[in-house]
C-alpha cells in the first residue's frame, strides 16, 4: 500500500476514533461514547438526589423529549424595582431551592441576559404547577429551636401511640448512637446533657428509632434512607396531635453529610417566629478581618430592630433556625447576646461563598422578587415522543432515497459517496456531542438537509470526473482533475451555507440554533466525507485494479 | 452508464421571457395577497398563545371547542385541526390594541384549558403542546428574525464582492432578492404559518440557491476565458446546458430530502418542509432563468473589459453556429 493511501486511512482512523471516542478518549470529554454524567433522579424515599449514570452525550431538545421552558422577568408592572439585577439573583436562588419541588431528572435554572431566568424542565407535563413553585413568593422566618427539649420529652408517647396504631419499628434500632454522636462534632459543652437525651432515643419505638440526637436543642438527625419514613411518621394525626403546643417539626433544606453518612436535619422549632423577612432590610457577607472567618451581616428595618432587640435579650444562648420557604436553612446559630438593628451569623471555618450563599438567602426572604412569565412552551411528552419517531423516520426515508439515487446513477462511485455518508452520520453526532448542541426537530431537519449538501460535493465531483473521462485522460488523471476542479464549487456552496447558518445561530432561540449548529456541523462533516474519505476509497480502487480501463461512474 | 441532459443544448436563454412571466404568475398573486392578509406569523412574533389538543372523543370537533371557548368569553380564538381529524390547535394572538400586559397571555392558556376541561370534562381533551409568548418576547424576537435576514444578506453582499467581479455580483444578489420575493409570496399564498424555524428556511434558502448561482457563473467564468470570440447568449447557455446534469442530480437528492420531511416529519415541521422543497425549485429555476439573463442584461448595460459587451450580448435571430458542448480541454 502506498504511503499516501497509508497516511489517509490513518488520518480516517484518527477522526473516526475521535468521533466515537471510546476510552482513554472519552476522558477528554469528546466523542460520543457513553459518558458518566450527573442527573438528578427521585430515589426510592420520594427525594431528589444526584446520581451518576453513563450515557451518550446527546441531549434531546424539549422538543422532542417533553418538558416546559420558561422565560422569566422581574415583573416591574406594578411599581418599580429598586435593584432589577439583585432581584433576579435573589429569584434565581429561591428557585434553585424550590428544584426539587419540580421532580425532574435535569432541570436548567439560568440566568440570561441581565433581566431574564430561564427555566427549562424536561419531561415535566404540568405547567401549572411548575408556575406555582416558580412564582410563589419566597417566606423567610427566624424561629428559636425547641430548647427545652419539649418534643423529645414526648417522643416516648410518640412511639407508644405508633405501636398502638399498628406501626411497627424497623427492628434495627440504630447501634453505636453514642459513635454516630462523637462523629458529629457536638458542641462539648453541652455533651452531658444531650448524651442522656440521646441514651433515651436509643430505644427501639417506631419513630425513635429513625432519629439521632443532633448538636443542639431541637436538632434530630434521619438517615438519608430514612427520610421519608420519618416525614410520614411525623404527619400521621395520632402523632400530630401528640407534638407540644407552640412546637413545630421543620425538615433541612438538604442532606448534611456527617461521618461519611447523609442526614436530613428535623428541627423542633418554636412555632411563632421572632422576626419575619419583612422586617429584614439587607444581607452583605464578608470576612470578618478579627477572626479571618467568614460571616453574613444583616440589617433590620427600625421596627424589626425593636422587635429582634426584645426577642433576642429573651432568648439569649439559644440556636435561632433560618427557615426560607419552611425548611432550615443551614444549621441554626446561637445568639450570642442581645441584637438589635443590626447583626451578624458567624459561620466558622466555612467559606466566603457560604456567607454569601446565607446573606442572598436572607435577602431572598427579605425582599421576594416578583416574577412574570414573559415565555412559555410546553410540549407533553407524548408528542415529543411522536416528534422523535416521525423525525426518524422521515431523515431514514431522505437517506435511503439520496442513497439509492446516488447508487443508480453513479453504479459504484455512487456506492462510494454512500459508504462516505455512513462517515458523514458518524462525524456529525460525534460534533454534536463535542459541542454539547441539543439535537431538536429542527436539527433533525438539518440533519436530513445537509445529507442533500453532502451529496451535493460528490455529484459536482464524479460529473468532473465524467467529463475528464470524456476527454480521453487515463484514469487517475480524470480522477485528480476531477477533484481539483470540482473543488472551488464546493468550498463556495458549504461557505455561504456557512455564513447563513452562522447568522441563524446568533439571533435564533433555542429550536433556531439547533437548526443552525446542526447544520454548520453536517457541511464540515460532509465536506470531510464527501473530498477526503471518497477520494481515498476512489484511490483504493484505483490502486487494486491497475488493469481497469472503464472507471464504473 | 446513466446520464441525464448529457450534452443537452437547450436555449434556456430564448426562455427567458416564459420565465419571468411564471415569476409574475407567483409574485403578483402572493404579494397581492400579502398586501391585503399580510404573514399568517406565528405567536412567536406577534405574542399570544397556542394550545394543541388531541381527543378520543367524538364529540370533541372544531365547532364545539369554539362553541365551549365562546361560553367562556374567550372570543376570537382561532381553531383548527391540525394534521390528524382529531387534532386541534386553538390560537390566540395579541391584538396591538389589546392591553400589553405579561400575563394576559399566561391568564388566556388557563382560561382555554379550563373551558376546555368544563365543557368536554377532565382528560377527554388533551394537550399535547402549549406555548404562551408575551408582548415583550414577541417583539424581540420579531426583530432579531428581521436582523438575521439582513445580515445575513449584507454577509452574503459581501461574500459576492469578494468572489466575483461587481456585474455578476449584481446578478447573483439579484437572482437572490427574486427568491426570497417568490418565497414570501408562496408562504403567502399557501397563508403557512411564519415562524423562527421558517425564517431560517429562508435564509437556508437563499444559501442554497446562491450556492447554485455560484457553481453556473463559475462555469460561465471559465467558458468566456475559453470561447473568446462567443456571443454571451451562447456561453451562458453553454455554462447552464453543461451544469444540467449536476442541478437535475443534487436538486433531485436535496428534493427528495425535504419531501421526505414533508411527507414524514409531522407537522411541526411541515411549514418548514414546505418552504424548503418550494426554495430548492425556486433557488434551481432563477439560477438558470434569473441569475444568467440578468448577467446578460447588466454585462449589455454596461460591457465587461473582455470587450463580449461590445460584440453584442445577443446572438444573430436565426441558426448561430454554436459550438458543441465540449468538455475543457
């Protein structure tokens, strides 16, 4: 085999090896072979969590796979708002909270533009209630945890009307509760009080059995795998009816991790919070420069200084829970001494980011941002799925039909060009998994189009051919000639195919741009299948029969 | 071995005339139309609402969802079936006059989804897709479809420049302006629905057809460089005779894509479907009927350096003497 043909079936290899990309490829985070990618999915206990599976890296437009796609705006229509920017930032975490609310496998929450939030929430078929979560307005409370231990003092009552009402404990009461403690980093203050309480949790009944003792007052801990047990545990009426007046049972925001192991945090809090959102007026973090550690500030209005002043000279010493929306945010802070205007939450060896993390939460609860639908699509899933097989269907119809015709008028140069489309599909899917596009309806049109344009370069080639051929010259020299002047026609139709597309991609929406990447990555697939690949199977050809007068074109 | 219009020598020149009466017989009609329908545009561009519904049941028609929509105070909404007999799609579209608010758009998709469910009861009509676009978005998008289609066409300017000296230039952007003309005047005439994805057919349209205006001219290029002593007349249908083969071929294979999707596809797609099968027969007819008489005419108006001007762009009325289509030597 001659060097030449050698270095192009190695440089084919190559481009075919980074379309599919198997491994050590695929760690570049190229080509189409499955790769690990993280998704949110509801576990077996009703909960959203992250897990990792392997997949191909096409993403399916709404489209095609269902879902809603909102567009969001600051709603100024009713009086202006002061800071449009930090409103929507304030909107973008509240929503970020609420994701779970959507119980979708990826949802998208992202900020576009200065003023607008997009959300896109993929197989999701109820756009009411997405529109509900969305725009129900954040609600922000302090509320002091159960510090005279009310609740637990009840949680033998809890378990014994459980076993009256037929609900059995899981058997495994939690071992090494004392372990689990240590590993929890407790405040060792209050070690010898809490170990007691934490002895009497020990016991085998039905709800005492799902709960640790936590760091401080009011804090329980449940097993990730136990949380919905709990959660259903504590709403039945027979338990309902047995939690302390004045006492209220408010779940964490997300899993803590302790000691390798995910808990959900149960707080036992006052059922009146001290002070509401609405008496809040900002949250700045910085790092505090006496102590190096980072905090979040926060400042009340007049009256919600006079407020959090009386509250807080009450209840000094004890842990004041966060809750946005009716979840803990964080674990709850002891108050220190008496606050009034203004106030600051330490937060450790924690990061910047989670100061500023906290004071956008506190500022989400103080100032809610209106938010109007300015946009929004829906597809059900079913039509998606509809979409998809139509689709299908119609680019295998196109295909095999520009096969065939290519394949009857040009015998086995034709057979050729189809043996190059085959390459063409392979390096398109493997651009748009290396671009990251979202293959929509549209693209699916691309798709099929750009296969016309692939041909396109092979018909302006092998008609060269033909009338080199016609003109006497031997076989390779047609061959050659062929190529080199079809080749300015070729370059001129892909580029202002090009630059057309070029334009779509950047004043088109969602479907647009899919159409335009789609078909920028189908002409440079083509014009690599359509001149390199078919013109190194041509030299093959050429190169096996040296004795072939008549080229089958 | 198959060859289709090898070495054909038709006078696509001397039909010229035909030519631009079949462009008028497009033209007039749909821009007629236009002036007095305008765009059917989607609520992409005009901001309102769409539902699509699909029912089992019998009693679910176009007459009775208008009737149940009626009931609700819901006037003016639009109802039609859409591909399937027992698929609708209701659309309501912002007046200009109607009050700009965000959220009327999302109040109206409630309020047909509720009439809906009112009148035909929980389930019996299903939505299948649902969009809601209000005034504001509507705009934008109005105007970055506006923008993308002329610099696309400034680009396109451009890029003529560059390739080409200013007189083929001129006919090739004109070629292109007669597509575009034609195909607003055919989405016109067929009243399909203007959306984001049909401007982009558009603009792959002109890509298209410029493409295969380029890939004549080019032979025209070399053909005058060849037959110095050729009337224009006869290198251009010389250039277009020779290209035959390659257009019947990719336009037949392009062709066969897009009624592909036509047929198949669905109709979501069907819009676009449409105006890109009518573009690939408009892009192919000006290139040879548009493009290459206008070349004729301007190089006329106003001669090239070759001198092919001076001699006449028109050949003797009667029997020239033209040579056959041979290849290059």
């Amino acid at each position: 085999m001659p060097a030449n043909i050698r270095n192009r079936l190695l440089i084919i290899a190559g481009l075919v090896l980074i379309s599919i990309g198997p491994p050590p490829i695929s760690w570049l985070g190229i080509g189409l072979w499955p790769r690990q990618e993280t998704i949110r999915t509801r576990g077996a206990d009703g909960r959203m969590r992250d897990t990792v599976v392997d997949r191909v890296p096409i993403k399916q437009g709404l489209d095609l796979q269902g879902g809603i796609h909102l567009a969001l705006e600051v709603d100024q229509s009713r009086g202006a708002v002061a800071d449009p920017s930090g409103a929507l930032e304030r909107a973008l975490r509240v929503i970020r909270t609420r994701i779970d609310e959507f119980g979708v496998a990826e949802p998208l929450v992202q900020r576009v533009g200065n003023d607008r939030i997009v959300v896109e929430l993929p197989g999701l078929g109820d756009p009411a209630r997405a529109r509900s979560i969305i725009q129900r307005s954040a609600f922000l409370e302090f509320r002091i945890t159960d510090m005279q231990n009310t609740f637990r003092a009840v949680i033998p009552q809890i378990d014994a009307a459980l076993r009256k009402a037929g609900v059995r404990s899981t058997g495994a009461a939690p071992g090494g509760v004392s372990a689990v403690e240590q590993l929890l980093g407790r405040d060792t203050t209050k070690k010898a009080d809490t170990t007691a309480a934490a002895d009497s949790l020990n016991a085998a009944g039905p709800l005492s059995s799902l709960l640790f003792q936590g760091s401080i007052e009011g804090e329980f801990l449940v097993p990730e795998e136990d949380f919905l047990r709990a959660d259903s545990l504590i709403h039945m009426p027979e338990v309902e009816r047995l939690i302390p007046r004045g006492i209220e049972l408010l779940w964490s925001a997300g899993p803590i991790s302790q000691a390798a192991r995910s808990f959900y945090g149960l707080y036992a809090v006052d059922r009146r919070p001290i002070i509401t959102g609405e008496y809040l007026a900002d949250a700045q973090a910085q790092i505090d420069p006496t102590y190096n550690q980072a905090v979040a500030n926060f400042q009340l209005t007049r009256a919600g200084g006079r407020i959090f002043s009386r509250a807080t000279g009450q209840h000094v010493n004890d842990y004041m829970a966060i809750v946005l929306d009716g979840r803990v945010q964080g674990r709850p802070p002891v108050i220190k001494s008496q606050i009034g205007q203004r106030g600051q939450i330490e937060l450790g060896n924690a990061s910047l980011q989670d100061a500023q993390d906290l004071a956008l939460t506190l500022r989400a609860g103080a100032l809610p941002a209106p938010l109007t639908i300015i946009e929004e699509r829906t597809v059900g899933p079913s039509l998606g799925k509809d979409s998809i097989d139509k689709g299908m269907r119609a680019a295998v119809v196109g295909t095999v039909v520009v096969m065939l015709i290519m394949g009857v008028y040009y015998r086995v140069a034709g057979l050729l060009a189809v043996a190059a489309l085959g390459f063409y599909v392979v390096f398109l899917l493997g651009g748009l998994a290396l671009f990251g596009a979202t293959l929509s309806m549209p693209g699916l049109a691309a798709f099929v189009l750009s296969i016309g344009i692939a041909v396109d370069a092979n018909v302006l080639i092998n008609e060269r051919i033909r009338e080199e051929l016609a003109h006497n010259k031997t076989l390779r020299a047609a061959l050659d000639a062929g190529f080199q002047h079809a080749m300015p026609a070729i370059v001129d139709s892909n580029l202002s195919t090009i630059l057309t597309a070029l334009f779509l991609f950047q004043f088109g929406t969602g479907p647009v741009k899919g159409f335009a990447i789609t078909l920028v990555l189908g002409i440079l697939a083509s014009f690599l299948s359509a001149v390199f690949i078919t013109r190194t199977f041509f030299l093959i050809w050429i190169q096996r029969r040296p004795a072939m007068k008549e080229l089958s074109i | 071995m198959i060859r289709f219009f090898a070495n054909a020598n038709y006078d696509f020149m001397g039909a010229r005339r035909w030519a631009y009466a079949a462009t008028a017989a497009v033209a007039i009609p749909g821009l007629v139309l236009l002036l007095f329908r305008g765009l059917n545009q989607s609520i992409e561009f005009t901001g309102g609402t769409l539902i699509e519904v699909t029912s089992q049941s019998p009693q679910v028609n176009e007459g009775s969802i208008r009737s149940a929509l009626d009931a609700a105070g819901l006037r003016g909404a639009e109802v039609q079936t859409y591909g399937a007999p027992n698929e609708f799609v209701i659309r309501t579209r912002l007046s200009p006059t109607a009050e700009r608010s965000e959220g009327a758009t999302q109040q109206t998709a409630v309020a047909v989804d509720s009439a809906l469910t009112h009148a035909f009861g929980a389930n019996q009509a299903r939505v299948g897709r649902y969009e809601a676009v209000g005034p504001k978005v509507g705009g934008e998008l109005r105007q970055k479809a506006l923008l993308a289609i002329l610099l696309s066409f400034g680009a396109t300017l451009v890029y003529l420049w560059f390739r080409f000296e200013w007189r083929f230039g001129l006919a090739a952007v004109a070629a292109t302006g007669h597509d575009i003309v034609l195909t607003v005047s055919f989405i016109s005439l067929m009243h399909l629905e203007v959306s984001l994805v049909v401007v982009a057919a558009i603009l792959t349209i002109v890509g298209y057809s410029l493409n295969d205006t380029i890939i004549i001219f080019d032979r025209v290029r070399e053909n005058l460089r060849r037959y110095k002593r050729q009337y224009l007349y006869d290198v251009l249908n010389l250039s277009v005779n020779q290209t035959l083969p390659r257009s019947i071929l990719t336009h037949g294979t392009t062709a066969a894509a897009t009624i592909a999707l036509l047929v198949l596809a669905g109709e979501v797609i069907r819009p676009f479907a449409w105006v890109m099968s009518f573009g690939i027969i408009t892009g192919t007819f000006s290139s040879v009927y548009i493009a290459s008489p206008l070349l004729m005419i301007i190089e006329h108006r106003w001669p090239g350096e070759d001198a092919r001007g001076a001699r006449g762009s028109a050949p003797p009325p009667h029997g020239a003497v033209v040579p056959a289509a041979t290849p290059p030597a």
